[in-house]
C-alpha cells in the first residue's frame, strides 16, 4: 500500500488470493467444488469500508496542512516586507553615514570624514611622541648610568634581547651627547633653583665617551662576528639584520668590506695569483706571427674572466637577500674583482706578450679587451640584483669605468697609435730589406734591367735598411720578435751582423704576394684600431697608417721599380741590338699592386676619415698625389718603351735593300715578303706580347694603337726612300699586308680607329695599278689626299711615261 508503485490490477488480485480458501488453491478436483463468492465480497467489503475511511482522514489533514500553508505565507509575507523596511532604514543610515564621512555639503569642513582623519592623525602624532618620550626615557635612564656608574647594563640587557639595531642607534645617540658635554664625557651643567642661584645639577664620575666608544666597539665586533656566522650558515635574514646594525658604523663600510674581503672568490684567487701563464708554445708563437691568425685571448685570463661571470652572477643573489643597500655592496665587490683579480692577470699577460713583440702584444690587448667588453655587456644585460631587468645605471657606470680604467694606460695621447706604427715600420722594414739591399748594391750605370732597380730610392732604401739593421742589433728588441723579423727578412740569425747580406735577382723583383701581405697587416692595424681607439681618434689614426702605406709601398718598393723600368727602357732607345724589353712583365706586377693600392685607399681608409672633413681631404690630397707620380712614371716608362720599339722597327726598314722594290729582270718572281718585313714584324710580334703579358684593357689599347700608329707612319715615310717598279709593287703589297694582318691580330679595342691601317694597301696598290686605273683611283680620292699620293706616285719608276705624266698633270 505505500508501494511509490501502486497498480490497482495487483491490489484486486492480491486481496482476491487472500480471500480464496488454501485448500482450493492447493489442491482437490476442480470439477468437483463450486464457485463461492461469499469469501470475496466480505473481503472486497472490508477492503472498501478501510478505503473509505482512509479517504476522510486524508481529507482532514489536506485540510489542516492547507490551512498551515496559508497562515505560514501570511506570516513570510509579513516578515519579507518587515525585512524589507529594515534594509532601506540600514541603506539610508549607510548613505547619512557615507556622507558624512566624505564631508557632504550638508556636513560642511567638519564632517565626520574629516574628523576622523584629523583624529587619526592626532592618534598617530600621540603615538610618535609616545614612542620619542620612552626613547627619551630608556636614553636618559642610559645616560644617567654610564656617567655615574659607568656601566651600559641597561644598554646591555637591551643588545641581549635581540633588539641590535635599536641598541646601536641608543648607544650612538648617547656618543653624541658626551660629544657635546665636553671631552670628558660632560663633567658640569649648570642649572637654577628656585631661588635664582646657580647650583650644580650633574657632575660625572666617569668617562662616559669613553665607555660608550668601548661599547661601540665591542658591538660593532659582535655585529661582524655575527654577521660572518650567518654567512658561512647560510643566514640572509640574520645578514640583513647585522647589516642594518652596521650601517651606522662608518656607513657601513666594515661590513662590506668583511663581506668583499672574505668572500672565497678572492681568497682562492689569491692563492692563484702566482699561477704561470699558459705554456702553449704554438699559440704564443701564432701570436706573433703576422701571417697567422690571432689565436684568441690568453687561456688562464679567459678562464678567471669565465669565472668572474658566474661569481658576479650568483653572488648578487646573495647580496640582494643579505644587504638593504646591495647596489653598495654590489658595486664595492665589482671594483674588487676588477681591481685586483682581473687587472692583475690582465697585466701578466701583456706584460709576456710585450716580451715578445710588439704584435704579440697588440694582439693580446685586443683579444683581451674586446673579451672583457663582452663580460661587461653580459653583466649588464643580466641585471646582477636586478636580474631579471638590466642592471641599474649606476651599476652600469661602474662597470664601464672599471673597463676603462684597466686599458685607460694603454691609450694615453698617442701611445696606442705610435705601437701600430712601429709595428707595421717593423713588419715592412722587414719583408722589403732583400729587396732595398738588392737595390742599393746597383751600379749607377745599369746594363740590364735588374741592373737598374737601384738608382730611384737609393738612398731612403739605404736610409730604411740601415735604420733596420740598428733595430735588429738593439738590446731592448725581444729576442722573439729579433728572430720573427728574421724569418720574414729571410735571414738567418747568423746573418743579422753582417753588412753582405746575399741577395739575388729575384729578392730585387716586385712580388704581388709581398704587396698582398703588406695591405693584409695594414687591414689588421686599421681594424684593430677602430675596436680599441676612441671614435674621435680613428681619422687621426687612419692617416697615420696610409702615410706609412704610401711611403713603403709607394715609394720604396712602386716608385723604386717604376725608376728602374724607367731607366731600362730609356737606354733601350738608342740600342744597336733588338731592344731588352724585360721590363715590360713587370709592369704587370706594377699595375696590379698599384689598383690594389687604389682600391685600399678609396674603398676602405678614406670612408673612416668622413667625420672629419680636414684630415679626409689630407689623405685623398696625399694619395692622389702618389697615385698621379706612380701612374705618371707608368705612363712614361710605355712612351719610352714605344720609342725603342719604333726606333728599332726603323732600323729594321733601314735594311731594306733597293731591289726589293727594284728587283732586276730575272727576278720577277714574288714569293713572299720582304726580309725587312718579316724582320719587323717578327719584333712587333714579340713586342706585342709582352706588352700583353703585362698590360691590360685600356692600357693595352692604347699601348697598341700608338704602336700601330707609329708603324704605319714609319712604313709610308719608308716607302717614300725607294723607287718602285711595277713588280715590285707586288713585294711591297705584299709587305703592306702583312703589316696590316699584324696590327689586326692586336686587341687595340676603340683606341685604333677603323681602317686605320687601311691606307697601307691603298698606298701599294699605287706601284701596281696601270695610268687609266690611277687616274679613277685618285678622282675617287679628294682634297688634301690627292697630294700625298702624288708623292708616293713619283716614287713610281715609269713616273715619266706619258701615261703617268698625263694622269699628274690632270690633278
């Protein structure tokens, strides 16, 4: 019946299995027994009499419960609208409240808002004099203690209970009034009784300053004593607790320095400060070897620089967490680890590497320093107590002055620059000495020209190898960099005493690769320059080094070739023999090494002088004009050139024998050119390819096309000596074609007009043709040019025939 699932079909069969006897359920005939519904109904009945009833007690208390669900709503009701004027009463007194406190119109200046600020900061002004009052109190109990007793017992049981930083505040205060009282600690103040006469209030029996100095001493000594125990803990609350106390003993000055000067940094490195250099011979050896490459920074200063960076980093943890004034702390400690640490291998390090060479020490002081700059920018950049952030300015500012102070030495006026220089003077002197020597041992009147390389510069390579082999025979010259200007000289040390030094022919020869090394070391001074000397300093700089470029490379080894070519070619003019025109490969060298010298001075060195326009207009004034001397030499050693080529093809068709155009009558037959032909172009064929072994592009051009010029100007002046006959024309066309072939196979470019050489094969068809083709050959031909081959037709050996007279007399 309190089933949630009530089914009536059930219920009916339920009662009806209750209401049916168990004898009929069980068992017996069914045929047998009739049906009885007597049991049924009386159950069925009594079930219905139950459910009724049920049915009224139900709707009794459905009654009852909906009358109780009125009257309880009839009460929410009344609460809900009860609470409700309560809230808007609680809102309204808020709003008063509220408005009040921020001083409303209504409230006016002393609303409760600002009544209650004035009240709270009466409330804490009381408390401060509150607080001033007992310090008073607790001082002069001090006081009074120390001047009659001399004891500091209170001060004492004070420092006891914890409270350091309030004990040394008192015990400074209390300093400060025996200061004031007088050097004995105050021994009379005087005051008035009622009376008006003077009686003596206090007289003390003790030495209260110093007493209280003794106690200031002792604390500041438990203080640091503390402070260490925290530190070797590790304690930071404890360290920043002493080091608060501390603060007030000479600014705080003995804590950090007992920090700074037991930190174990310091202490290993002190016991480390005796340590060798590395003893890697190959690295100090490339070191100063100016054909290598720099090997780097030294490895045991990279090592400290390497450890200083962890150092600095973890230990400004530590000082943030233990000081409150860390970035004093902080900054004392970088100024200790650059000051002592860092400065001090720094300069074990140059210091060998000056005993070296000078190189040697240049480079190290560029590896070092740029390693160092990196250090600092990494510091920086970490943020040390700052870290995450970069590090704050003034940390910043340190750190650069500690970078600059450590090479600030090294950089004084022109110290820096005046190394360089004498670095590269060194270097220079040293890879041209064979070739200055070779020079100055030439006789003044060269026969060959190797035998005339000697005569321009001969006394500044003098100059410069004398001064050279002073610098060798010194005794402040290390013995390394003594047997590496050796090696580059190509001497043996053996051989540095000795004035017949050997040299041969190719020690006097221009070498590109020599030329390549000289701008290489420049390279390197001049890049090294603009990492370690300031900005401002760098056209000054620059200027000095091209200076030095121009005087050994311009003038002692260019300008000194460039004179001995001169002079070779200049006495090749007049030679009875073919012209020795060995000078002409070297002009290739000379060529090169002068554009390479061109493109330095242009490309590289003059943009680093742009910031200062006076010394950039000095530089390109100077290099113009030793480019202009150099190029003009050039320029004049190919005239020169020219003149003994041409001169000797004169002497060449000065051979020419007359029955070459004349020939006698059995000799009809015209096989070939003339011996004086073959002869000149066999030369200019040789002349033409030196010249191009040597030359190239517009130089070649224009050497060339004046050669050409000069041949066809000497060829028909030539032809202008001899009387042709009509066979003999055939010789000289075939003369004339060769030479035109010749000049053809040439790579004059544009500098040799178009059919420049043309007007040699017009000329000898002059000697071939008969009087009728002549005469339309020169009224095709007009002006001035009928008159020049008038001359070469009276050079015709039937120029008195009637036929020829008839054409000339028509012109």
């Amino acid at each position: 019946m309190q089933s949630k699932d009530f089914i009536v079909k059930d219920f009916i069969e339920s009662l009806s299995d209750a209401a049916v006897p168990t004898s009929r359920k069980s068992g017996g005939n069914a045929g047998q027994q009739t049906f009885d519904p007597k049991p049924l109904i009386r159950t069925f009945e009594h079930a219905l009499t139950r459910l009724n009833g049920l049915s009224e007690d139900l709707e009794e208390k459905e009654t009852e419960l909906s009358g109780a669900v009125r009257r309880a709503e009839i009460q929410h009701n009344q609460n809900a609208e009860s609470l409700g004027r309560r809230l808007e009463q609680a809102m309204d007194r808020f709003q008063r409240l509220d408005s009040s406190l921020n001083g409303g119109d209504e409230g006016g200046p002393d609303a409760g808002g600002n009544i209650a600020m004035r009240i709270g900061e009466r409330l804490e002004e009381l408390d401060r004099q509150r607080k001033r009052a007992l310090d008073a109190k607790f001082l002069i109990e001090c006081w009074q203690e120390v001047s009659e007793r001399g004891e500091l017992n209170i001060l004492e049981d004070q420092r006891r209970s914890g409270d350091i930083v309030r004990c040394a505040e008192i015990a400074r205060q209390l300093l400060r009034i025996s200061t004031r009282l007088g050097p004995e600690g105050g021994q009379r103040v005087n005051g008035e009784g009622q009376s008006g006469t003077k009686r003596p209030v206090h007289q003390a029996r003790h030495n209260a300053k110093e007493v209280i100095e003794k106690f200031l001493e002792n604390l500041e000594q438990d203080l640091l004593s503390k402070f260490q125990e925290c530190y070797a803990r590790p304690n930071y609350a404890g360290m920043r607790d002493c080091a608060i106390a501390l603060k007030g003993f000479n600014d705080g000055s003995s804590v950090i320095g007992t920090y700074v000067n037991q930190h174990s940094f310091f202490i290993d490195r002190m016991q480390m400060s005796l340590e060798e250099l590395a003893t890697d011979v190959e690295t100090w050896d490339r070191l100063q070897d100016p054909d290598a490459e720099p090997p780097g920074i030294e490895p045991t200063l990279q090592s400290l620089i390497d450890e200083v960076k962890i150092v600095v980093q973890e230990e400004s943890t530590i000082i943030r967490r233990a000081f409150p004034y860390y970035e004093e702390v902080l900054i004392r400690f970088l100024e200790r680890i650059f000051q002592q640490s860092i400065q001090g291998r720094l300069e074990m390090v140059l210091d060998k590497a000056s005993e070296l060479s000078s190189l040697a020490f240049l480079r190290s002081l560029q590896a070092s320093r740029s390693y160092i700059t990196q250090l600092v920018e990494d510091l920086k950049t970490h943020g040390l107590t700052e870290h995450p952030e970069p590090a704050t300015s003034q940390v910043a500012a340190t750190l650069d002055q500690q970078l600059e102070e450590l090479f600030s030495s090294y950089f004084i006026g022109e110290k820096y620059i005046e190394r360089e220089k004498k670095n590269l003077e060194e270097l220079y002197s040293s890879l041209l000495l064979k070739f200055t020597i070779y020079h100055s041992r030439r006789s003044k009147m060269p026969t060959s020209y190797f035998g005339s390389l000697a005569q321009r510069g001969k006394e500044l390579a003098a100059s410069a190898r004398d001064k050279y082999m002073e610098r060798l025979e010194s005794t402040d010259l290390p013995a390394s960099q003594k047997a590496t200007l050796l090696r580059i000289a190509g001497l043996k040390e053996d051989q540095q005493e000795r004035k017949d030094i050997e040299v041969t022919d190719e020690d006097g020869r221009l070498s590109l690769p020599v030329a390549k090394r000289m701008l290489k070391w420049l390279a390197e001074g001049v890049g090294r320059g603009l990492e370690l000397s300031p900005g401002n300093e760098t056209p000054k700089d620059v200027q000095i080094l091209l200076n030095l470029l121009l005087r050994q490379m311009g003038e002692i080894y260019l300008e000194t070739a460039l004179e001995a070519a001169q002079d070779h070619a200049a006495s090749q003019e007049t030679s009875k023999t073919p012209p020795d025109l060995t000078h002409l490969p070297s002009l290739h060298v000379i060529t090169t090494i002068l554009h390479l010298l061109q493109q330095t001075t242009t490309t590289i060195l003059a943009p680093l002088c742009t910031p200062n326009l006076t010394i950039r207009r000095e530089i390109e004034k100077s290099t113009t004009l030793t480019l202009a001397t150099l190029e003009s030499k050039l320029s004049n050693i190919l005239n020169l050139t020219l003149t003994a080529g041409l001169n000797w093809v004169s002497r060449c068709l000065n051979q020419q024998k007359k029955t070459d155009f004349r020939p006698r009558e059995e000799e009809v037959m015209v096989t070939s050119e003339t011996q004086a032909c073959r002869d000149v172009a066999a030369f200019l064929t040789r002349v033409a390819s030196q010249a191009t072994a040597a030359l190239s592009g517009r130089n070649l051009s224009l050497f060339l096309s004046e050669l050409a010029r000069g041949l066809r100007a000497l060829v028909l002046a030539h032809l202008l000596k001899f009387t042709i006959s009509q066979v003999g024309g055939l010789s000289v066309s075939k003369d004339m074609n060769r030479y035109v072939e010749l000049v053809r196979g040439w790579p004059t470019g544009e500098e040799l007009e178009p059919g420049a050489m043309d007007v040699l094969t017009d000329v000898s068809t002059l000697f071939i043709i008969g009087p009728e083709a002549l005469r339309d050959r020169l009224r095709a031909a007009g002006g001035g040019d009928v008159q020049e081959l008038r001359a070469f037709i009276a050079r015709r050996d039937d120029v008195g025939s009637v036929g020829v007279q008839s054409v000339l007399s028509g012109m």
